[in-house]
C-alpha cells in the first residue's frame, strides 16, 4: 500500500511487542485520555481538503491530477502539503529530512526537484510501505533516499519510541514531522526536537496535525525549550500545521525541564485530559504564541532583507527599483506604507517573501547618507507607535506599528540614532 491508496481512520498496526508493563500502562493512559476529548480532530482529519485545491497543489508541482487521488485520514492534508511548497519556494533548502513517509514524500520531493534539487532523507517505521512507496516515487520520476527506521529508540524527556535512525547530515535545512501517529503516544511527535541543534539559521521545522491536542502540549514545550525558533500555528488546513523558523542569529536552546518517568506521565495524562475537558485547549490558550516570539521572527525578517538590498544594490546585474508607489503597494498586498519625509531618498523597492505573504523591503539613504531599509509586513509585536529597539549582527532595528503592519528601519547605525530615523517615518 502507499498514499494512493484509500485508508482508514487509524495508522497502520505501531505497537512495539516487549515494552515494559509500566510503560505500556502509561501510553495506554495517554491514549484512553487523549483519544476521549480528541475525537473530534481525528474525524476532522477524515477529510483531506478541497479537490480543487489539491487540483492547484498538483498544476504548481506539475503533477497529475490523479498523482495524489486520495488525501485524508493519517496522510498529510492539502494545507500541510501547500506549507512545504511554499517553504521550499522560499528557502530553496540542500537538506530536507522527513519523519513519517507518504504524500508528503511526493510532494517535498516535487518542489525540490523544482526549486534547486536539494536532497531529502525520509524515515518511516514501516518497511512494506517504504517499499512500496520506493516504487511510487520512482512511477513518478523521483529519486528518493527514503530508509525503514522502526520505532526502537527512546529520546530523554519524551514518552513513547521513536524513529531509529541512522546517520544524519550536521546541517539541516527542513524538518518535515508527519510521524509517528498520535497512537504510539499522543506526545510522540516531541521527540523530533532530538533533530533541532542541526537545523541551520533560517531553516525551518513543520509539524503536522498541530491543532490536535497532543501536538499543542509538544509546541508549548518546544517554544520553552528551544528559544531561538520561533513557533506560529497555522490554521489554513484541515488539521493545522506548526510552523518553527529559526532565528538568523542563533541562541542555545535551553535545557530539557522536563525528565519524567513513566507512572508520572500516566498520572499528569488524567490531569491533562480534566483540563482539556474544562475547555481549556478549546478556548485556544495552548495555540496562542507569545507576541515576543513573533517580534523575534519579525526583527530577522527585517534584518534579513536589509542585507539583502545591499547585496542587490552591490551586483551589477540586479537593476534596483527606485519607484515607490505607495497606492499600487497597498491594492496588491493590503500593507500602507508611510510618506518618506522630506531629504529621504528610496533607492530600491522589492516585495520580500515570507511564511505568511509577501512583505515590502524598502532600500533607502537617510538624511545624514546612512544606507538603512524600511520593512513592512502583517505581524504582531509588542510595539506599538512609539518605536521599539532591537539588534542583529552589530545592526540596530527599530519597529513600531500601524494598525496590523509592522515596520522596521535597520541599519548599521548607532541605537540612538535607529530610534531617531524611525520615529521621523512612524510621525
């Protein structure tokens, strides 16, 4: 069987005969919990999206309508399977590494060989379906390095088995986790942040089936545990994708704070559950993402494509932009930039793609010749009109907001002088 295939409600048989008595009695107790308050995402995930979106999906890889004729149940949806293209788009990524084989594999590997032909190491704990989906790939024209890793090994902190997996590449660019399934543990999926300290500056982590409850209580410990990434639910499909990105500088995570042993596990399993049932992950209080972690993504955003319009600006063969035309801005991305005041001089206008949309890079010389960048996109910070300040590899940031744009100048300048620049266009 591979994804064409039609499939059931649950995953394939993931028990692992020999387990501990008091261990199984804890993924039992997890299960029985989980599965009682979260049947209503499983029979949401039934349903794998529109057929005309997935139409869409297939016309921007080139594939044929019929390439992916079943989508649902287990497999990824259509909006986890937008996620990647979009993601390998934008990052155009060498390594990518997937957890959990099946629709995804054709649709990363698609995109890839679309956008720089970077490699991709899929794992999956059933051999036949590896197998089988081997054969699919190739039926496709894809080359795959896709590998049996059976759920054997155990990640400190995490309940439950995870992938056995052989040698990795230092760096990786993309981790896409669609596995293990939710039966194996309703946390299982955590132990994918084993994978985090090589995901290079930039890259980018997506989790599928992120609105279910077991993935919310995951992210809400990665978000604590690995500060240097920032982490934003996306809602856009049928049962919602976790999007991380790391930061450009790069911070040491923080150690694990959770080293829990098996009767714990069963007993905060109940407690979870009574919590839950009270409405608390119903009332999105684990889904909500603290406006710092997003300020954070939006300062190396912005710190990004300043760095970037001065390397335009230093090629010879990119032709600069210098028109700035604020209505046509607006109409085509709903982002209002500000009026330039007087002595500003706008050397280069791009739109400047993000995991959200297209944001607005704006290379600009100040008053005083200071090369700086304005950056506008629909975010959420803890700014408001009156400018914050950041910093970024020895440049200042400062940003405020208007409405729900937020904006930045940055510049290799003083702090004082950051503030300044910014507050003569935020007035």
């Amino acid at each position: 069987m591979t994804s064409r295939e039609l499939t059931g409600l649950l995953s394939l048989d993931d028990s692992v005969p020999g387990r501990p008595l008091g261990q199984q009695a804890s993924d039992f107790a997890w299960r029985m919990a989980f599965g009682a308050i979260g049947w209503p995402w499983l029979l949401r995930s039934l349903w794998g999206g529109r057929k005309a979106d997935k139409r869409a999906l297939m016309d921007r890889l080139g594939l044929a309508h019929d390439a992916l004729p079943h989508l649902g149940s287990w497999k990824a949806d259509t909006g986890f399977l937008r996620h990647i293209v979009t993601q390998i788009e934008r990052l155009r990524p060498r390594i990518v590494v997937e957890l959990g084989a099946g629709a995804s594999t054709l649709v990363t590997a698609k995109a890839l060989s679309l956008n720089g032909g970077g490699r991709l190491l899929s794992f999956d704990q059933h051999e036949g379906f590896v197998d089988a989906t081997r054969h699919w790939l190739a039926e496709n024209g894809l080359t795959v390095d896709i590998r049996h890793a059976p759920l054997e090994a155990e990640v400190e902190g995490w309940p439950g088995r995870w992938y056995d997996i052989d040698a990795l590449p230092d760096q990786i660019d993309m981790i896409i986790i669609d596995g293990p399934p939710w039966s194996v543990h309703p946390l299982v999926r955590g132990a994918a942040d084993s994978l985090f300290s090589r995901l290079v500056p930039g890259g980018v982590i997506l989790l599928d089936d992120a609105a279910r409850p077991g993935e919310r209580l995951v992210a809400r410990r990665w978000r604590k545990q690995w500060t240097d990434i920032d982490f934003a639910l996306e809602t856009d499909g049928t049962k919602g994708t976790l999007v991380g990105r790391r930061h450009i500088s790069g911070l040491a995570p923080l150690a694990a704070n959770d080293n829990g042993r098996t009767w714990r596990h069963a007993a905060r399993a109940a407690g979870i559950a009574a919590l839950i049932a009270t409405g608390w992950i119903a009332r999105g209080a684990m889904g909500e993402f603290p406006a710092a972690a997003q300020a954070n993504s939006f300062v190396d955003e912005a710190a990004a494509s300043h760095r970037n319009g001065l390397l335009r600006q230093a090629m010879r063969s990119q032709v600069e932009s210098p028109k700035l035309d604020r209505a046509e801005i607006a109409r085509s991305t709903g982002i209002q930039l500000p009026v330039m005041p007087s002595g500003w001089a706008v050397r280069d206008v791009q739109l400047y793609p993000t995991s959200d949309g297209p944001a607005v890079a704006v290379s600009l010389t100040a008053p005083g010749g200071e090369p700086v960048s304005l950056f506008a996109d629909k975010a959420e910070t803890p700014a408001e009109a009156k400018p914050l300040l950041a910093t970024r590899s020895g440049e200042s940031i400062a940003y405020w907001e208007v409405g729900d744009v937020a904006f930045a100048v940055t510049g290799a300048v003083a702090p004082a002088r950051a503030l300044e620049l910014a507050a003569q266009i935020a007035s």
